[in-house]
C-alpha cells in the first residue's frame, strides 16, 4: 500500500483520523446536496425551488454541521487516535471505549 503514491506532503500517516475525516467530508456534502436536491420542487412543469427552500438547505446544513462537530470532537476527545479508545482511570492504559472491564487491570468501567 505505502509507497505506491509520492510523498507530497512530509511524514503525513494515511491513518484512521484520515480516512475518518474524508469520510466525514463525504456525508457533510452528501446531506447538503441531498437538502438541496429535496429543496427543488421536481415535480412541477420548470423545475424550480420549493418556497420553503430556505429551510431545508438550512436544515441540511445544520445537520452536516452537528455531524462535522461530532466528529471533530470525537477524533480530539479521549484517545488520540480518534473514536473507539479510551484510557482506564485505573492503571491509565488504553483500552477500548466500549469496554465494560479494563484487559489490564480487571477495573469495572462504566
Ligand atoms: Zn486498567
């Protein structure tokens, strides 16, 4: 896999926050594309745009919006290497965020 593409920026990690973040991109334009596909009346002779237009490409925005918060905060949160992980307050290691027992130190997480 590596290798195979220049190097064009320096060091840069195809890693999970990468491949998350572009994800993220793609619903965030998905849903603002989606809200102004709902937003233009089809139906009528000469296409045109609904009268509450506004709102659904408000609507869409402020969901892509929350999505695109969540997700940047998620990846900032706990565990630098985005979602999923997180540290026992117990022994400090990283563990996984779904985990009802630490792996390490057999702490009950809540
Ligand atoms: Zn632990």
């Amino acid at each position: 896999m590596s290798g195979a593409q220049p190097a064009s920026r320096e060091g840069a990690i195809p890693g999970e926050r990468e491949r998350k973040a572009a994800a993220v991109m793609t619903i965030v334009f998905f849903i603002i594309g989606l809200s102004v596909i709902l937003s233009y009346d089809w139906g009528a002779p000469t296409p045109q745009f609904r009268p509450d237009a506004g709102l659904v490409i408000l609507l869409g925005i402020l969901i892509s919006a929350i999505i695109y918060i969540a997700a940047r905060y998620a990846a900032t949160g706990p565990g630098a290497f985005g979602m999923g992980l997180r540290f026992c307050p117990e022994c400090g290691r990283q563990i996984r965020f779904d985990a009802t027992v630490c792996p390490y130190c057999n702490r009950p997480l809540p």
